[in-house]
C-alpha cells in the first residue's frame, strides 16, 4: 500500500530531508506551518503526519491536536528537542502523540518508528471497521430483537385479546414507576422489554388456572411453574435476555414471602419483578377480565395500599400511587381548562 505521509516543518532543510529520506517508500506532502498542515489534511487522506514542535503561529503540539479531530485515524509523530520534553509528555498520556522521536533524528531509527506508526495506522483502522460491523450487527439484533416481541405479544392476543392491549400499558406504568424510582438507563431498557412480555409466562397456562390467580392445589401449583416455564424458555431466542427472563420470573412473589415460585421476600425479589407486579394487579383492577366494568382507580390504589408490605413492596406502591395521583390532577386541571374555554 502507498502510504500518504504529511511532512510539517517550518525549516525548508528539515522539510526536504525528511522527503528525501521518506519519498522512497512513501508519498510525502508537505507543509511549512500548523495552518497550512491544516489544509493539506482536509483535501488528502493522511494516513501518518510527521510534524515538528517548535514553529510560529501554532506548536506541534497544538497542530497535531486539531489534526486528530480531521483525520482521528491519522497516526501522529513529533520532532522534538528535550527542552519540550513536558508538553509532549502530556500530549502522548492524551493520545494526541503516538510516539515522539529528538532532533537530530537518526534515519534508520526515523523510518523504523514511521514503518511501526504505520502498521499501528493499519490497526486502528481494522479496529474502526470491526466497531462499525459490530454497530450494524447490533443494529440488526435490536430490530429481530423487537420483531421478536412484537410477534410475542400477538400470540398472546390470540390467547385472550386483552393481554395485546395490556402489554403497553404494564410497560408504560412500569416505566414511568421506574424513573420515579431513578432506574438507571440500561435497567429501564430491561424493566421496559420485561413488562412488555410478562404474559409470554402464561401462554401455555390453561385458561381456567389463570382465572383462580393463587388458589391452587399442591399438583396445580406445580403444573403451572412448568407451564410458566415453559413459555419462559421462548425467550431464549433473545440475546441477553436473563435479566428479563428474571423480571418475568418472579412476578408472582409476594413481598412477605408468600408467593411463588421462589417463595422470595422483601429485597430477594427482583426490583423489576416487583414494579411490573404493582402496574400489572393495578392494570387487571382498572380493566377486569371477569366483567365489562373494573375497579375505579381510587379503588385500585386504595387495593394496592391495602396490599402494601403483604404483597407489594412499600416503595413501588408509594411511587406507583403518587404518580397516579398526579396524573389524576393533571387530567382534572386539563378538564377545568376545556370548560373554561368552551
């Protein structure tokens, strides 16, 4: 590969010794100054620049600064006396300097520390090429990804209707409760993902075993952990989906210990599991599959206050609650401003 090498020295001897000793090899470009380095770098795909510090108008250090923002692939070299042994110590801890090599220079050591800063150049471009095939590989995944949930939440729908309504609900609740709570991003993203599919557990739970919630017999109890965890299982084609695996999972614990399937109390039971309980039983109140008519929403929380400490955890209901309430101000004032106007 013909290598393209900027050369920039304010000193016109130092300029063509360096293309006399490089030109053999490489296609060498040269500058007499920072700013003219500069223009040379926005019209030529440098791959290596071999600059010298002390030169009016802007140092070495200063140009090659402003280089790495142009050209970030381009490999960066200075001549230097020990004088300036501070600036450029600071300049290679920063990553502006690959390497530094003191005047005068000795050729065989010069073209050896260019030839290496080229193979470094070679590197740092796989690299960026490696990063930008990754990017667009996860690109894809996260697209399969939310097809996969899509297609998830309509065979849930096929089941019973309401659940593909449900599901953007519980997330939304669920979310909402999440940055009252100040989740971090990533753990949004899982709790968000985890709400969004929590019916995916009881796809292959019979229908009238759903209806009873907890009243089950012994043999009951443990058909429906292998059914829950038998829809569990179609997660597997997600990638990385163990957090949310885990969320859905330990739904049904109760806060006081009660629940199953890992019988897990109070801060055992997963954050996540614990918020999407609160948006799910609140969802079920407000819109009942037994009738046409749910719970108001007063009656709701008054249900899930009720079963703080018992089954819900005392901070999820907390948030949970006060986040309705402000909501219900919200659509109240909204209301008072419509009548106002009309």
């Amino acid at each position: 590969m013909n290598y393209k090498i900027l050369v920039v020295d304010d000193e016109p001897a130092n300029t063509r010794m360096l293309e006399r000793l490089l030109r053999d090899q490489y296609d060498v470009v040269s500058a007499q100054s920072g700013a003219d380095g500069l223009d040379v770098l926005s019209v030529h795909d440098i791959a290596l620049i071999v600059s010298d510090q002390r030169m009016p108008g802007m140092t070495g250090v200063e140009f090659l600064k402003r280089a790495a923002e142009i050209r970030p692939h381009c490999v960066r070299i200075i001549l230097t006396g020990y004088t300036d042994a501070g600036d450029i110590v600071d300049a290679l801890n920063s990553g502006v300097v690959y390497k530094y090599v003191t005047k005068p220079w000795v050729n065989t050591d010069l073209l050896q520390t260019v030839k290496r800063g080229l193979s470094h150049h070679e590197t740092v471009k796989a690299q960026h090429r490696l990063n930008l095939e990754n990017e667009r590989i996860r690109g894809r995944l996260v697209g399969l990804e939310d097809s996969f949930i899509r297609m998830c939440t309509e065979l849930l729908g096929f089941k019973n209707e309401r659940w593909r309504d449900r599901a953007p609900r519980v997330r939304d609740l669920a979310v909402a409760v999440g940055k009252a709570l100040h989740l971090e991003s990533e753990e949004l993203t899982t709790l968000s993902q985890a709400a969004y599919l929590h019916g995916i557990a009881d796809i292959f739970v019979p229908g009238g075993l759903l209806s009873r919630k907890d009243s089950f017999t012994e043999n009951e109890r443990a058909f429906v952990m292998s059914a829950r965890e038998r829809g569990l299982k179609l997660l597997d084609n997600l990638s990385d989906c163990a957090e949310i695996t885990l969320s859905i999972r330990h739904i049904p614990e109760h806060y006081d210990g009660s629940g199953s399937p890992g019988r897990l109390g109070g801060v055992q039971i997963p954050m996540n599991s614990q918020i999407i309980a609160v948006a799910k039983a609140y969802d079920e109140m407000i819109f009942s599959d037994s009738s046409s008519v749910g719970s108001t929403e007063s009656k709701a929380l008054a249900e899930l206050r009720a079963a703080s400490g018992r089954w819900f955890d005392p901070a999820v209901v907390n948030a949970f609650c006060g986040l309705m309430a402000i909501d219900h101000i919200q659509r109240m004032a909204a209301t008072d401003r419509l009548a106002v106007s009309v």
